[in-house]
C-alpha cells in the first residue's frame, strides 16, 4: 500500500510516501525507493533493531541538515552512521589493532556501536569531531538492505526531543509528521536494550556504555578490553 502526504517545502518533491513492507511483495521496491529518496538528499524513515529511526545519506550535506532540522536538536558528539556489511565500515575506519577488529569481526551485525579513528579522507560533516567516527551494523533485515544499496547512512531514533522513541511506523509519522520522504513500516517493533558503546581509537579498547553486549561477552573476543571509566 503506497499514500502520501503534502509537503510543505517547496524544494522538495512534492509528497510523502508510506510503503507497506510487512507485504513481502513490496520489499524490493521499497528499498530501490530507499535508495533513490536518500540519493535526492531526502529522508527515509525505516525500523532498525529496537526502534524506527530517520536516516539519510551520510556524504550529503543536504540530507544531514536536512535530518538536524527534523529532529529539532544537533549533536555536538557528531551524528552516529550505520553500515551495511563489515567491509563496508572498515573503509570508514583508520587500521584497527587486532582486538578491536575481533570485536567488530565478532559482533557486527548486531548491538555492537565502536567509536572509531576516522578515515582523514571522509568528506562530510556530521557535526562533531572530524577524527572519530561512531558506527553500528544492524541485524534488521531491511535495514541492512538499504544500507547495501545507498552506503554509509546517519541512522537516529524517529523522535523529537522529549518524546519516547517510536516502535511503530505510525508513531514515527505521528511525531515526525512530513520531516521524513519516505516512511516503510515494517509493523512494530520489539522493545530491546541499548546498544554496547566501545571506545576503538586507543588500545586497548574501551568500554563507553554496557548494552546488550555485556563487558564479559566482548572480552571472549577482545580480552584486555577495559571496563567502564570509574567503574
């Protein structure tokens, strides 16, 4: 099922669209859409593991200011950036050593977020420091591919400041109204801890947030990773 809404920027294209993805039939479209809306600068609005999230090209400057302005805040941390494949956010990575590349190795897809050495090549602005690079690879499905499709995204919860982050397309539509192109539901989504924060740009690596992943579980992989500063 396809709808759409008025847009009231004249910049862009003209509606909004909803695509029903829980019909198997409408995946493939739906993320040859994905790619194009985020290709024109736009914003897709899509379920990741636990939450629906608004998502643009990471390397348009149109597109990430255009998902500031939705989600009505800036980070001065910088914007996090999710990937579709190892390979993929090892190229936006400097050299790991080796324990942090187990790590990624080993829990990449899933709720595993590494802070990261930059690449001094990236061109674009994701509003904070320029040297690291925050990065997840996601389990979902769809998720996965429309990152294959489009590249690196900036992925945030679909929410306004002060509201919960929505598990349900409906919802995201609710607070986002038309800030986002392109909506996919993919019916709801289940509630699930945060993910595990692991600081890679020193060695060895850190740990920044206990999520999902606990700090025992990522030591069966990166042994002398460091616990949680002042714990």
């Amino acid at each position: 099922m396809t709808d759409s809404l008025s847009r009231s920027d004249p910049q862009l294209v003209e509606i909004v669209t909803y695509i029903d993805c829980t019909d198997p039939a409408n995946r493939e479209r739906a993320v040859t859409q994905a790619a194009q809306t985020a290709r024109r600068h736009q914003l897709v609005v899509f379920p990741t593991d636990s939450v629906y999230a608004i998502a643009c090209d990471a390397f348009s400057a149109i597109g990430v200011e255009r998902l500031i302005e939705a989600k009505e805040r800036v980070s001065s941390a910088g914007l996090p950036v999710m990937v579709g494949s190892i390979r993929a956010g090892k190229a936006l990575m400097r050299a790991l050593p080796a324990e942090a590349e187990a790590l990624v190795n080993g829990f990449w897809p899933g709720s595993l977020t590494v802070v990261s050495a930059a690449q001094p090549t990236l061109n674009w602005d994701l509003g904070g420091p320029d040297q690291t690079v925050t990065l997840r690879m996601p389990v979902h499905p769809l998720a996965l591919d429309i990152l294959r499709d489009v590249g690196p995204m900036v992925v945030v919860a679909a929410n306004k400041p002060g509201e919960s982050p929505p598990l349900n397309c409906a919802d995201a539509r609710t607070q986002l109204g038309d800030s986002g192109y392109l909506y996919l539901d993919c019916g709801p989504c289940q509630p699930a801890p945060p993910s595990t924060v692991v600081d890679l740009t020193d060695s060895p690596p850190q740990l920044l947030r206990e999520g999902e992943l606990s700090l025992e579980t990522l030591q069966t992989v990166a042994p002398s990773l460091l616990p949680i500063p002042g714990t």
